[in-house]
C-alpha cells in the first residue's frame, strides 16, 4: 500500500464509519480532489475499501472499508502512534 493519503483515508473511515466523498475531503485537511480521487481509486481496487453508488438524482456514493480494511486499521494505529511518539 503506497500513497501519502491512503493511510490517513483508512484510518478516517475506520474511526468514523461510512463517508461521502464530501466528507471524506472536508476530514482530510490539503488533500486535493484529484488526489483524494486517486487514492479512493486506487484503495478499491487493492480491496481496502468498498464503494457503494446508488442510483439516484443527484448521485450518491459513499465508501466504507472493506473486511481486508478493517483488519488493516489496527496496524495503521499502530503506525500513526508510533510516528506521533517520534516526531
């Protein structure tokens, strides 16, 4: 798993659940929209997170972690603790 974001996007939807798009950009603080799209893109189809799109005016899709994400949230825990201690 690269990416400076995809951490800090696993780590939000794990502590605050099922986001928009939206929301998911307005917790990240200078994640820009191409990159927040990037890494969403990138997240799924590595199987970290789900993306649920329902068909409805004006579209609404929103993003979850998946079974694999979750079991990946301990670790990013860990790793964001860990780098705060020795900062």
């Amino acid at each position: 798993m690269n990416g400076k974001w995809k951490m800090q996007i696993i780590f939000t939807l794990g502590k605050e659940g099922t986001l928009r798009y939206g929301e998911i950009k307005r917790r990240i603080k200078n994640i820009t929209h191409k990159m927040l799209s990037k890494q969403l893109k990138e997240l799924k189809s590595e199987g970290l997170i789900l993306r649920e799109e329902y068909p409805q005016i004006p579209p609404k899709v929103e993003y979850s972690l998946s079974k694999k994400g979750e079991a990946l949230l301990p670790v990013c825990k860990y790793l964001c603790d860990w780098s705060k201690r020795f900062k």
